[in-house]
C-alpha cells in the first residue's frame, strides 16, 4: 500500500506499451492500497471495455469519478463505454454533457460516433465539423452510415466530402468505391 503511485505509473506505463496484463496487474494493486487513484480505475476501466465486460467498466469509471469528479478523460470513456455497450442514448447524453461543459475534441467526434450510429446524420455532421475539417466529417458521416448499411446517404456523404476536399482525398474516393461496389451486387 506504501507504494501504491509507484504501482500505478508501472500499470500507466505497462499500458502505454501494450502490456495489458501487467497493466491490469498493476493497477489493480495500485487500487487496493490507494481508492483515490483514480488514474487507475479509468485505465482499469479501458482494459474492461477492450474484455467487452461493459458492467465491470461501468463501476470501475464509478470509481474513478469517486476519486476525481471532474476527470473529463473519464466521462468521456464512460460516454464511450455506453456506447459499445449498446446504450446509444445513454452514450449520447454522457458525451453531450462532457463535450458541451468542456469543448474538448474527443468529447465531440465520439458524440458524433454516436450519433451517427442512431441516424442521426446532420447531427453528427454538425458535431463532427466542430472539430474537424468539411470534407472529413462528410467522410466520417458517410463512413457510419456505411455501417449502417444507408448505402444511398453514404454515396451522398462521400461524394460531398471528395467535392469538400481542396486536394485529392484517397479515403473518401475509396470509401466511395466500396459504396457503388456495394450497390452494384
């Protein structure tokens, strides 16, 4: 327990190169001696979401929040956690208030991965241009719309964002490629 932030920068760095299981292992030590590092419990949380184990997740960003209520790098992993879970318009809610109270970027395109991913593409369109250029976000709106199988809004959002783009824009002309190959089966 004495050396709980010593463990807890061995656990941050274990992940930082990939280490997920001594990552874990350390981290997990880091919290059983000190509750208040709330680095841990956020990193401890990611590994969760990565396991696909969404309710483990939730409590150990609860935790983190216990710790330091104002971490936006955990509100938004949590935000982010809703939204692999499958509650869309928990995520969405989470991500609204986390990117509207600090403007911060992350905030704002995993809002519009959310949103996108409910349909709601001028929504995400106009979430997504906060924090990127025209001709990425009509590729990134297109993109999701192509997983959601909205083939004609995806040619849509991808011819846009090749017209957006002031040079040459390999991704959207790629992405357009699999849309007029997808339709064409």
């Amino acid at each position: 327990p004495a050396h709980a932030v010593s463990l807890e920068g061995l656990g941050l760095l274990y992940f930082d190169t990939g280490n997920v299981e001594k990552a874990r292992e350390n981290l997990e030590q880091a919290v059983a001696g000190d509750a208040s590092l709330w680095q841990s419990w956020n990193i401890l949380g990611v590994l969760a979401d990565e396991r696909k184990e969404y309710a483990e997740a939730a409590n150990y960003y609860y935790k983190a929040l216990e710790a330091q209520p104002n971490a936006i790098s955990v509100r938004i992993n949590r935000g982010w956690s809703l939204y692999l879970a499958g509650d869309l318009e928990a995520a969405a809610r989470e991500l609204f208030d986390v990117a509207t109270s600090s403007d911060h970027p992350t905030a704002w395109r995993n809002l519009g991965m959310v949103y996108a991913k409910l349909g709601w593409y001028d929504e995400a369109l106009a979430v997504f241009r906060k924090v990127e250029g025209e001709a990425y976000a009509y590729n990134r709106t297109g993109e999701i719309a192509l997983a959601n199988k909205d083939m004609s809004l995806a040619h849509d959002y991808f011819s846009e964002a090749v017209r957006q783009s002031p040079v040459y824009f390999a991704q959207a002309e790629r992405n357009l490629a699999r849309v007029r190959n997808e339709r064409g089966r």
